[in-house]
C-alpha cells in the first residue's frame, strides 16, 4: 500500500529515552481486569506482552466507533463511556480500543472510499458489518499484515477477500487528479480540502498527512513548583521517561503507557497536559506581574501558565462564559498552587457581555483572547471534528471571534497589549480577524511575535510578524498568535 495513505511511525521518545528502561508498575485497571477476568496475576512485562483478546477488543472499538459516526457523539467522550464500562479488558487492550478508533477516525474518508472500490455493495451492507470491514482495513493502511487483521476481524469470507483487493484500490486512489484525490486522501469534507490546500498551498498533501498521524503526549512544567529538570528527574523516578520539547522551554514529550492522572508528580501540581504550539501561544503573553486578563479562560490550560509566568503575582482575571469549564480552573488552579487568579463567568453576548467587563475597561496591562475557533488544528487528537465543522459553523466561529477581539479590546490599557490566538489554520479565523480589527482601530499595532519570543525561537515558529504553528513543520498542533499593542 503506498505510503500517503499511511501515518509515519510513532514520534513518541528517543532512543536515548527508550534506553533508560523504566520500572513498569501495575496499573489499576489491570488489576481491576485481573478481578473481573480471573485471569492469573502477571508481572507487567507478561501483562505488557499478553496477547489481545481480539474479540472483547473489536466488540469494544464497535461501540465506541459506531457512537461517534452514527451517533455523533465527540470521540474522547465515546471512548471514555465505553471504556469505563468495559473494566474486564487490560491495559494494553483499552490501548488497542483508543488506538485503533482514533486511527480510523482521522482516515475515515480514505477507508470507505477504498471499501466503496473493493467490496460492492458495500453501502448497503448492515452497519455493524461495514464498521468491522472499516476497522480491518484502517489497521491495513496502519500496517498491520493481512492475515493478521483478516484472522483477528472475524469477517465473511468474501469481505476477507476484498480486503486483499485494497493496495489495488489504493493504486488507483494515487492515479487520480490530485484535485479528486487530495480531500479522498487526506480525509477531508471537500469544504475542508480546499480550505487547507489554500492556506497551505504546496504543502497542503503534506500538512494534511501530519494531521493525520497520533500527536505526542506533551506536558508542560509548573514553574511554580520546580524546573524542567526536576520534573524529569521526578517523572523518571515514577517509570515515566521524557524528552525536553524542541521548540518550548516548558515542555516535555512523555513516554508512557500508564494514566498521567494518576501519577504522583500529576497530584502533586508539577504538571499540566499541554501541546507545545498552545505553549508558545502562552509564552506570547510576557506577563509582568501586574494586571493580566485571560478573556476565554476555559478550563485553564493558558490561565495556569500565565498565573506561573507571573510568578503567582499581580492579578490574573480568567473569564469565560462555561461554568463547568470555569470550575474545573478553579480545581486545576489549586492543585497547581495558583494564588493569582480571580474567576469570572461572564455572558455570552448583548449589553450584559459588555457590561461585565466595565470594571476592567482600560485597566489591563495584558488581555489575551484564546478565541473558540473550528479547531482545524487539533485534528492530531480530535480526528472527528473534520467530519462536524460545516461551511456555515466556519463563518459563524470568524463572526464570533471578530466580535470577541473587539469587546475584549475595550479592557487593554494605553500602551497594553492584546494577544490574540486560536487553534485554528484557517485564515479567515485568523490574519483576517487581525487586519479586520485593525482596520477600524488606528491605535494598535501589531508586534512582532519574534520579539517576545527572541530572534532564534520567533524565526522557527513565524509566519511573517504571526506565530504559525502546523503539525508538519513543528510537531505541534496548528496554532495562530498575534499581539497587538495599543498607543500609549
Ligand atoms: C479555545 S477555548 C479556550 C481554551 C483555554 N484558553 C485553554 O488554554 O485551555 C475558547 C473558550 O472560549 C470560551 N468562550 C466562548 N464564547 C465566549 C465569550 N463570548 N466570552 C468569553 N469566553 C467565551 C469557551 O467557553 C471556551 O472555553
């Protein structure tokens, strides 16, 4: 099967990690599954190596799979349901689940159109038999031999044997136009497809394949509590090899089988998950330890960042208009250690939007508005989202930021900063939304991103005065950031 149809490897870890071997220790789920299964105890090298018990995993990745495509629920959160109910599979098993749904998810596109060539009829096969044909071929285009997945998918014989008919249907897949063959190859709504090959022009095949591979799992230090250093000397001493990030000084790579939430230095505050791209979006606000405003807050992730490149000082405001999302800041925030932040919730739009942020009107040094945006960028981790955004959602997420940029804006101070951001690789929820804002404020200017971040890591990471991130070229999620400073 040729290669664009395929992810690379995995990226996780370096050689040099993978030498320093870990103490494995057992997890929780293991032993819950060791209870429910009967099954004797083994140590975690024999646990690590046991073979699936591939029926109890395709059962398992049917129903998380089918509750996302045909019941449209987000993909962490039809896993997270069906693995919490599944307590008898063992750790490596519920990996497999993740691995593989998430795998089909970001080549959703690619596989049913390959099926559509080598199975006839298949449109009109009953559903739960389309998704085990679906998930076999997935795992082909991941690499795995034939036979293996043929053996393990219990599939009629005749959709066995399309299945030996796929590198023909990918032959042809690679003979179309490339206008035809980049939405179909990359997985993408064809709204979709065009959107990324015009914002990333040559490198669209490429940029769209990136987006298509498992994103590391990245964490960033709490400088509040210690430094990178420590925090891999701590995350070693728990069985957790790491890999200093290349581009942020605060990031890690994790090399780990086990759950980041239950590890000790996790409990402790010494960490936030985080991906590098949305650090270096923190990184643009310089946060002298004054009057910081994080407008769109969430649940936090840029808000801790913010309050530790403060120094826990100053006053940090962290609005949002989600009260779940604005509690769960709250919790993050102390187990970080976070003194700094007040919470805001704040409503959504008319006057009493704008009127709950008059007692803030001028007073900011520093206001950044990581805006909610289509997420094209985050792809690597939430591959369903491709398949929900629609043309109309797109114009409606610029309108809103448009909106967002302009009433956040009333709170910088003369002579403050507006740092604007999104996960999105669309320009239209990006420069656009700049030169829109600009053209009807003459009293700010944009800065140049370089110069926050310093020569050498601006020039990596820019596209012109923006910080552009995209997961071909930096591996990190795709991420926009622009600072605009106001006239004193
Ligand atoms: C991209 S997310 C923020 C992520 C967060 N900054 C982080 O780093 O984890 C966008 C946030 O904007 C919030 N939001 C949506 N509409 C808003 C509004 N009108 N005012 C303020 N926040 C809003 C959403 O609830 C969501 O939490």
């Amino acid at each position: 099967m040729k290669r664009s149809h395929r992810p690379a490897p995995k990226k996780q870890g370096t050689k040099q990690a993978a030498s320093k071997k870990p103490p494995e220790r057992t997890s929780k789920r293991d032993r819950a599954a060791e209870a429910s299964s009967g099954a004797p105890r083994g140590t975690p090298a024999e646990r690590a190596a046991r073979p699936l018990r591939e029926d109890l995993v395709l059962q398992a990745c049917l129903e998380a799979y089918g509750s996302v495509r045909h019941e449209g629920r987000l993909s962490d959160r039809a896993l997270d349901f069906t693995l919490r109910r599944k307590a008898h599979l063992y750790s490596n098993e519920r990996r497999a689940v993740a691995e593989r749904v998430y795998a089909l998810l970001r080549r959703q596109r690619t596989v049913d159109w390959l099926l559509g060539r080598v199975r006839p009829g298949f449109d009109r096969l009953e559903t739960t038999r389309q998704d085990v044909m679906r998930l076999a071929t997935s795992r082909i285009l991941h690499g795995e031999p034939l036979e293996e997945v043929v053996r393990t998918s219990s599939l009629p014989a005749e959709d066995s044997a399309a299945l030996a008919a796929l590198p023909r249907a990918a032959g042809e897949l690679e003979a179309l136009p490339l206008a035809k063959r980049f939405p179909i190859a990359a997985s993408l709504p064809d709204f979709l497809a065009v959107k990324f090959q015009e914002a990333f022009g040559d490198e669209a095949t490429q940029a769209a394949e990136a987006m298509n591979e498992r994103a590391p799992l990245t964490a960033r230090v709490n400088l509040l509590k210690g430094d990178r250093a420590e925090l891999q000397r701590r995350l070693a001493a728990e069985g957790v090899a790491s890999t200093p990030t290349p581009l942020s000084p605060l990031g890690l790579w994790l090399e780990t089988r086990i759950n980041v939430f239950s590890l000790q230095c996790f409990k402790d505050g010494l960490l936030e998950l985080q991906d590098e791209g949305s650090q270096l979006l923190g990184m643009l606000v310089d946060s002298p330890p004054t009057r910081v405003v994080d407008a769109c807050a969430g649940a936090g992730g840029k808000t801790l960042q913010l309050a530790a490149q403060m120094k826990n000082r100053g006053d940090l405001h962290a609005l949002d208009v989600d009260e779940v999302r604005i509690e769960e800041l709250r919790k993050r925030a102390r187990r970080a250690g976070v003194h700094n932040v007040r919470t805001q919730l704040i409503p959504s739009e008319g006057p009493a939007a704008d009127e709950a942020l008059v007692a803030l009107k001028d007073k900011a040094d520093r206001v950044m508005v990581d805006a909610p945006c289509s997420g094209t960028g985050t792809y690597r981790r939430k591959p369903d989202g491709r398949y929900r955004l629609t043309p109309e959602e797109l114009k409606e997420h610029a309108a809103r930021q448009k909106t967002l940029l302009e009433r956040f804006s009333t709170m910088v101070k003369p002579g403050g900063r507006l740092i604007y951001g999104t996960c999105s690789v669309l320009r239209e929820e990006n420069e656009a939304v700049i030169e829109d804002f600009l053209s009807r404020h003459p009293d700010f200017t944009v800065r140049p991103v370089s110069q926050e971040l310093g020569a050498e890591l601006g020039e990596k990471v820019s596209r012109g005065p923006f910080l552009r991130l995209a997961p071909h070229t930096h591996n990190t999620d795709g991420f926009f950031g622009a600072i605009l400073v106001r006239a004193k």
